[in-house]
C-alpha cells in the first residue's frame, strides 16, 4: 500500500488488512483513511479515484490490525453530539451510555422544578456522562450542583482536558475517590447519582481480545463475578446519598436481576426502556 494510490484501492486493501482484526474492517478503513487525509467520510465515497498518499494510512491500519481501537488512533470519539478525547488512560464511552446520560440529564431536570440538586457521576472515566449532563444545562434558568469521581488519576486527567476542551471546566468538581466515599464528609450528599462501573468478571478481562485489550483493566474488572463494585456502590447508596435520590446505573446484559436483588431496602428498581430492547440501564429510587 506505499507510495501513492487511489481512495478506492486504499480501502480495498485495508479492508482486506482488517478483516480479522475488526468487526467493521470498511468502516474502519474510510473512517481512518478520512482522518489521515483530513476530510468526511462523503468526500472519500465522492471521490474513489482521487489519489492519496498509502504511507501514513498504512501506520494507522497496522496499528488497526493488533486491535488497537479507531477511537485511541484517532484520539476522539463523537458521543451523544460530542467529540470526547480518548487514549489508553480512560475507557471509550460506549454508544449505549448516553442512554444511561439521557436518563440521569431528564430527572434532574424534573428534580430542578422544585428545588437545588446535587448530582453525581461516580466512575467518570473520559469525563463524557458528566459533560453531557453540564452542557444541558449551561444556559438554563437552574443547573445542578455536579460532582464527577473517578478511582483513578490518570482518568481524572483526561476527564479534566476534556471538560476544558467542552468549555464546563469550572461547573463540574472532579475528585479522585472510591465509589461515594466522600459523600455527607469532604463533598454534599447526592440527590441523583449516575454510575457506569466496571461490570466486567475478572476471568473475562484477563482473556480480552481485540480493542478491549487497550483499555485500562480498572475501567472493565468488576471482580470474580463482575459484581463486586456494583455490590459495593449498593450497600453504600443509602448511607452516603439523600434520602429519595435517584440512582441510574448501566449494566452487562443478564445483570438486572442480580441488582433487583442487591438493591437496597425498600428501593425500587426499574430498567430504563431502550431502542435496541436491551436491559443496559437500570433506575433505583431509594426510599424518602
Ligand atoms: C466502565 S468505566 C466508565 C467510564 C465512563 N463513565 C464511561 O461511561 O465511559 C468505569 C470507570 O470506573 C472507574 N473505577 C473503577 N473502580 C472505581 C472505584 N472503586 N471508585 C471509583 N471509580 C472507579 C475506572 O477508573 C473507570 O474510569
């Protein structure tokens, strides 16, 4: 592929190159050959027979083809209208959390019509649930209290970055802590908490293949069965958020039962309903 080449050739070969490594070897190969060449997608479709240098392109399906994910070669990924810095120091936000953000964004709404809120992301990663949830309401008439936590600094980092990069640097506090540690202590109780924790058996991390094996093992080990920070994050729930607050948290698929049984007394639990039918989010009243 060196040297100089046509945009259909290119593709042709890198698809070709990815077709073990990637579910989506075509997709991946335009939406890395646009980004190396610095246009959309559409221009490379319009324009099959435009010359492009092979070179630089090949670097980047090379890194493709050991499963490195597009999302780390390109340094972002778009998310719920957003364009989220990514790199190896935090998980790539999923497509299905911004369910889990939308969510979380329409009952603070609600809770704002009668009252100030503190709301919560617990297990920020990249920062995206957090910036999505500030930027909604940057120019509204009430905003939350937001507070987003993450275990580990270098997520924290990268979480700061991008709330600069998004402008809400200074509307979300970022702190480093263990699940709601420092809730009702250094921090004020959370009316509504949003969490994606890491949901992920052990066993199944230690055998990752393709990108997930980029990612940090932090961000996807929930322990030997994949429950242990969800089991945590619901015994502390009711110590450490207000009485009545909301909690919304994404799951693995086939989770759902386990948290209706690992929920908190006299909490209710109910899924947040998804195009795709999947049972990915649930929502937990705590009782007032
Ligand atoms: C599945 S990722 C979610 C990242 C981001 N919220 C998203 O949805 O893209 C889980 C995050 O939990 C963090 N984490 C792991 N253990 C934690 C703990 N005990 N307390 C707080 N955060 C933790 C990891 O560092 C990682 O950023």
């Amino acid at each position: 592929m060196h040297g100089s080449l046509t945009v259909a050739d290119a593709l042709r070969a890198a698809t070709e190159r990815l077709r073990d490594a990637s579910p989506t070897p075509r997709l991946d190969a335009e939406v890395l050959l646009a980004h190396v060449i610095g246009r959309e997608r559409s221009w490379l479709l319009a324009h099959p027979e435009a010359d492009v240098d092979g070179t630089a392109f090949e670097a980047l399906i090379e890194r493709r083809a050991i499963g490195e994910p597009v999302a780390y070669i390109r340094g972002f990924k778009e998310w719920h209208s957003l364009r989220i810095r990514t790199d190896p120091r935090a998980l790539i936000p999923r497509p299905e959390t911004e369910l889990l953000a939308d969510a979380a964004i329409a009952e603070i709404h609600d809770r704002l019509t009668s009252g100030p809120v503190v709301a919560w992301e617990v297990a920020t990663g990249s920062g995206a649930v957090a910036i999505a949830i500030a930027r909604q309401f940057t120019d509204a008439a009430a905003s939350p209290e937001l507070i987003a936590t993450d275990i580990s600094a270098d997520a924290l980092a990268l979480a700061a970055e991008n709330l600069a990069a998004h402008g809400v640097a200074g509307v979300v506090t970022l702190e480093r802590a263990d699940l709601l540690e420092p809730a009702g202590d250094t921090l004020p109780r959370p009316d509504v908490v949003v969490a994606n924790l890491p949901y992920v058996a052990s066993a199944e991390v230690d055998e990752r293949r393709g990108s997930l094996g980029f990612e940090p093992r932090v961000a996807l080990d929930g322990g030997p069965d994949g429950l242990d920070l969800l089991r945590r994050f619901l015994t502390e729930l009711p110590e450490k958020a207000e009485r009545g607050a909301t909690a919304f948290l994404e799951l693995g698929v086939g989770q759902v039962d386990t948290i209706r049984a690992l929920a908190p007394a006299g909490a209710s639990v109910t899924v947040v309903p998804d195009l795709a039918g999947l049972d990915r989010v649930v929502r937990l009243d705590l009782p007032d």
